[in-house]
C-alpha cells in the first residue's frame, strides 16, 4: 500500500467516526498519530457493519432492509477477505485489513463481532443477564478487546483484554438502557426476558407509554448491571501508554454519565434522548485524565484486585 492510499484510509476512517460518533472522536483526540489512524480505520469497519445490517448512515436512520441475511453473508464474506490478505476495493475493509495486519487482530475477534450482528438478523431474544451479555459481547465487548490491541495492547495478555472487554459490555448495557424504547419501537427487544415477566411487561408492548414506570425500573438495572464491568475496566488502564489511558478514561466516565442520567431521569428519560452536555464531557475527560494518571503511578505498585465472578468470554 502507498503512503498515498495509507493516508486516504485515514482520513476516510477520521471522517467516519467524526460523523458517527462525538464522543468517540473527542477521546481518540487524545492518542498519538498511528493509534489514532488505526482506531478511526477500525471504528470506521464497525460503524460500517453495523449500518449494513440495520440500514442506517454512520449510526443515523434505521430502516428494516429486506435482504439483512444477503448482507450479513457479504460482511462475513469481505471479513475474511480481509484477514487473508485479498486485494479489496472497498477502502472501509481495506483499512481494517491494515489495522488487523499491523495490531494482529484475531480472526475470532473479527467474526465473533458479524456474529453479534447475526442475533439482530435472527431476531433474537435475551431470556437472562448472561444470554443479553452474550450480544452485549458480540456487539461491543469484543469491539474493546481490539482496540486494546490497537493501543498497544499484547495478544497474549488476556487479563488486559478481558478489563477491555469489560468496558464494550458497560458500554453496551449503557447503550441497551438509553435506547430501549426506540430499540423496541424498531421491534428489537434487547431486556432480559426473565425481568420483563417479573414486572408484567410483554415483549412487543415495551414501547407502550403505560408500561414507562417498569421500562424505567429495567434500564436502572441495567445501568446497575453494568457497573461492575465499568470497575473491572478501571483497572484496564494502568496497562495502557498514558494518552491511551487518558482517552479511555474519558470516554469510560462519559459513557458512565450517560447511564447515571438514565437513571436520574426515570419515566422521563424517553420524552427525549439523554446526551452528556459539553460542560460534563469536559469534566469527564479531566476526571480521566486524573484517573489515567493514577493508573500510571500508584495503581502499578500493587497488583490489580480480582474481577470477581463476572461473564467473560475472554
């Protein structure tokens, strides 16, 4: 590849997640200039399968497409194209076939992420915490195990990918939590089907406005399902090169704040969809910063405290 196209992938991969994600643009600000270029590419491949499957621009306007299983087939198809080294026109695969080249990204993790998005095709449904955890992974915990490899992050250090994975997991339930009305309106239910029965809540009435006060109660434990793996991946950090650690803490403290404002805003936190205002961003990306210092110092003079009994498939 010449320095020529290398820098055109970059800058596809720069405008993708500038217009598919602020808060993610915002935290990669922080790293250096080829992590940077690697996670925009690799962002830019995800933003890319995702919107294939649910029929959205760069996360925007979902609309069912009839062919869903057609698409998932050619993603797998261009995937692994990809990973073997196959000459690629598509330039959103061609820069993740050079970040996965350069990082040394897994096929598993790769595939294992299309298989995520193979659930919503299926239409699947989530009976229990560890079924919904088994997407949660598919669709975002893997997402963090490869940018921990991205940001330097060896192949073998499996205790550092699974406080990464652990992050993609906060992040998804978060996700789960902020959009469980509009992910229902669209007919994805994505709650544990134990809970919905235990508080009388049918699976295709979530989005029924006289069901809000039980929807309010599932995304507060949802947001309380995920605290556990946003301490777990606090711990992350202190393996990570300090800009890097800086960048994650600040976008683990906003995704963080996106839950706890679910929470606060209870029955009414579907009038409209919660966001982080620019002033808490700003005072998340400091409290990372703070964070990734410490990680940096104190947090290596000991060792890391257990992670507990928690879902894993790392």
């Amino acid at each position: 590849m010449s320095a020529q196209e290398a820098q055109s992938l970059e800058e596809q991969g720069r405008e993708a997640i500038r217009k598919g994600s602020k808060s993610f643009a915002a935290a990669a600000a922080l790293f250096d200039a080829q992590t940077r270029a690697d996670a925009e590419m690799l962002y830019a491949w995800c933003r890319h399968c995702d919107d294939v499957i649910d029929g959205q621009t760069l996360g925007h306007g979902m609309s069912p497409v009839a062919d869903a299983p057609a698409r998932l087939e050619a993603l797998y198809a261009q995937t692994r194209a990809a990973l073997a080294g196959q000459p690629l026109a598509d330039p959103v695969f061609a820069g993740f076939q050079a970040v996965a080249r350069r990082r040394g990204i897994p096929e598993r993790y790769a595939l294992d992420m299309i298989d995520g998005f193979a659930m919503d095709v299926a239409g699947r449904r989530y009976r229990t915490l560890d079924d919904l955890l088994e997407y949660c992974w598919g669709v975002a915990g893997v997402v963090g195990a490869m940018m921990a490899l991205v940001m330097g992050v060896k192949p073998e250090a499996t205790a550092v990918l699974r406080r990464a994975q652990d992050l993609g997991l906060a992040f998804q339930l978060t996700n789960i939590a902020r959009d469980i009305v509009e992910d229902a309106r669209n007919g994805r239910v994505y709650a544990p089907g134990d809970w919905l029965a235990e508080l009388g809540v049918p699976e295709d009435a979530v989005a029924d406005p006289t069901h809000r006060g039980a929807v309010a109660v599932l995304a507060r434990r949802l947001v309380g399902a995920a605290e556990p793996y946003y301490a777990s991946a606090r711990w992350g950090l202190r393996d990570l090169p300090m800009r890097c650690a800086w960048a994650i803490g600040a976008a683990r403290g906003v995704y963080r704040q996106i839950g706890l404002d679910v929470v606060a805003a209870g029955e009414r936190a579907w009038d409209e969809r919660v966001v982080v205002s620019g002033r808490m961003k700003a005072l998340r990306a400091l409290e990372g910063g703070a964070i990734a210092l410490r990680s940096a110092t104190l947090d290596r003079w000991g060792p890391a405290p257990e992670r507990g009994a928690m879902w894993s498939r790392i």
